[in-house]
C-alpha cells in the first residue's frame, strides 16, 4: 500500500520537507507546494532545501511546485505542514480541488489563535465534503533534523476510523520512522499542541539557570495541565502517557533542535517577544498555542497555572522570575488531587 502513491504535501518548511522526504524514500512521487520561486527552484534543480534542512540532500521523488492546483488534484492522500495560523487559508483554497474520497493529513502542532479550534475541526469546517473519517493527524517525538537524516522516529498517526489510519500508517512506515496508530484524534492534537506551551517554559526555565530540578517539575506538572484540558475536551487518558503526549514533550522541551525551547530561552535571558520571534525566523507555535489554551482553559473552567503564567510573561510583559515565583507559591494542593499518570490510568 505504502509504494507508488502520488503524494501531495502542502508547506515546505523543515517538517513538511523531511516528511515529503520520508515518503519519498518509501517509493512514492510527492508533489511539494511551496509559495516561493526561488524555493521551488533550488528543491527541483539543486535537490536541497538549505533554510530550513541545511545540508540535506533530497530524492528525486520529491517534486516543488508553486501551483496549488497542481499539487492537489486527483490525489488520495494530502498532507498539510503549515503553520496554524495558516490552517484555514490554506484549506480555502485547496477546497476546489479536492475529491471526497481524498484523505487528509495534517502534522501541524497548534490551536487556531481567535477559534481555539483543533486544526481537524478547523479542516472539517473548511472542507466539507470530506468525511471527518478521513482526517489524519500525524503526531509525537519527531524532530525534522533528525528524520531527514534517517535517524530512528517513532510517530503516531490518529484518526476517527482504525482503516484509514492504517493506509496513512502503510505510507510513512519504514525501518528508521516507525508509525503507530490510535483511534483518538482529540487527544492527540491537543497533547501536540499543548506541549509547545511547556517547552517554551523548560527553554525559560534553562534561560533563568533554575537547573534540572525545577525542569523536571515543569514537564510533569505540565503534563498534568494537558491531560486536564484534553480529557474535558474528550480525550482519551491514556494518550497522554504515550507517544503524542509524554514522548512530544520530552523531546520538545530537553532538545537543542526544539524552536519553541529555544524561543522560551532567549525569553529568560532577558530578551522580548518581538526581537525573540525576529531571530526565530521560523513559527514558534508554543506563543500562539499559549493564547489559545489560556482562553480555552478559562471558557472550560480548567486549572492551568503553568499556562496562565506563560500567558502573563509572553503577552501583559510579567517578568518571568515573578511568573515562577508565583508559581512555586501557590496554594497547597496534594499531587493526587490534580492529574497524573496514576490517574490516567486509573481512569481508563
């Protein structure tokens, strides 16, 4: 199933190009939509794609193109790689070309910023036609730089229905990016997008020089604030002990290659937003997803205070030692009584 497919893939930044690589190297043609000329030109004649995977080297499968259109129609399988400020836009103007048996798979790690909405929801709305049956995500620990070169990944690929998440499975699946499924579309997008908050928090919390220790509480209890979220957003529990959740957040929030550790460090050396988001060059999704889930998380009454407090820093200029001394201060609580893995599991 996974060979000889043509492959659209829309978005050739460093994660949609190492996936476009993948599925290349699985056999299959990938036609690449990308906005920009130059880009275009230097993936169809150089094989490289320098910005975003320097030194890379692509397949020849791999196709550039500039014309939606051209990318989109008459394929079964359409891959969407863009920014979740983009989701909406961009399933727009895909909409004319698409059939209704196509499969849509998205790997983007993000709320939309003014809707709160998943961005399987934001598709749907976009794309009627398609079945909700037939959107994908592709989630977990799974860092472009590391997959275009070949090195061991482990993903999860989620959807409504077990089938078509298989033959999403069958594509990407091979001895160095191995996939696995699960039937819980909600948790997974939810654990993805959510852990970008954390990490942000781990980056500041390396910038401020508060060490292991303080990281390590961070992670766990921010563990807990996600799976809080996403089981009253109807998650399953134990998502968040797997891949998408615990896997993503590991490496999202301990990783040099992390954007959003990265942002959240340059944040705790003292840097602001807008001069840290210039130097990124690329989308930090932990700063859009941090407002997102701040409302969301008030509209659905769930506690989040490690959330709330990034949403302070990053957005009504809170200093971030105040953020973490608020933090460390809160009102006494047992562990039991929040979240945890235990209770995961318990509830399952």
């Amino acid at each position: 199933m996974g060979n000889n497919q043509r492959i659209a893939v829309i978005g050739a930044g460093s994660w949609g190009t190492a996936l476009a690589l993948v599925l290349a190297n699985n056999g299959n043609q990938v036609d690449l939509y990308t906005r920009r000329e130059d880009q275009k030109k230097e993936i169809n004649e150089r094989r490289t794609n320098e910005k975003y995977l320097p030194e890379i080297q692509l397949p020849i499968g791999i196709k550039a193109s500039t014309n939606l259109e051209e990318v989109v129609r008459d394929k079964q399988f359409i891959l969407l790689v863009v920014p979740s400020h983009s989701m909406r836009e961009t399933c727009q103007k895909i909409e004319p070309f698409i059939n209704e048996n196509s499969v849509l798979i998205h790997a983007t790690k993000g709320l939309e910023i003014n809707t709160y909405s998943r961005m399987s929801e934001v598709i749907k709305e976009e794309i009627e036609k398609i079945p909700i049956e037939n959107i994908v995500v592709l989630s977990g620990p799974s860092h472009a730089e590391e997959v275009s070169k070949n090195m061991p990944t482990t993903v999860v690929v989620a959807g409504k229905k077990l089938a078509v998440a298989e033959q999403v499975q069958d594509l990407f699946m091979n001895t160095s990016f191995r996939v696995y499924t699960n039937s819980d579309l909600v948790g997974v997008e939810i654990a993805g997008a959510l852990k970008n908050i954390i990490a942000l928090g781990a980056g500041l919390n390396d910038g401020l020089d508060f060490g292991d220790n303080a990281k390590a509480a961070l992670m766990t209890r921010g563990l807990a604030e996600i799976a809080r979220l996403g089981i009253e957003l109807g998650a399953n529990p134990l998502t968040f002990s797997g891949l998408a959740g615990v896997g993503d957040l590991i490496v999202t929030c301990t990783s040099k290659h992390s954007r959003n550790w990265r942002a959240g460090y340059m944040l705790g050396k003292g840097e602001p937003l807008e001069s840290v988001l210039h130097k990124m060059g690329m989308v930090v999704e932990g700063v859009k997803t941090t407002k997102a889930a701040h409302y969301l998380a008030e509209k659905h009454h769930v506690r989040m205070p490690i959330t709330s407090e990034l949403f302070h820093v990053l957005f009504e200029e809170k200093k971030p030692n105040d953020a973490v001394g608020d933090l460390m201060g809160r009102v006494k609580t047992h562990e039991m009584e929040e979240v945890s893995l235990t209770q995961m599991f318990d509830n399952n």
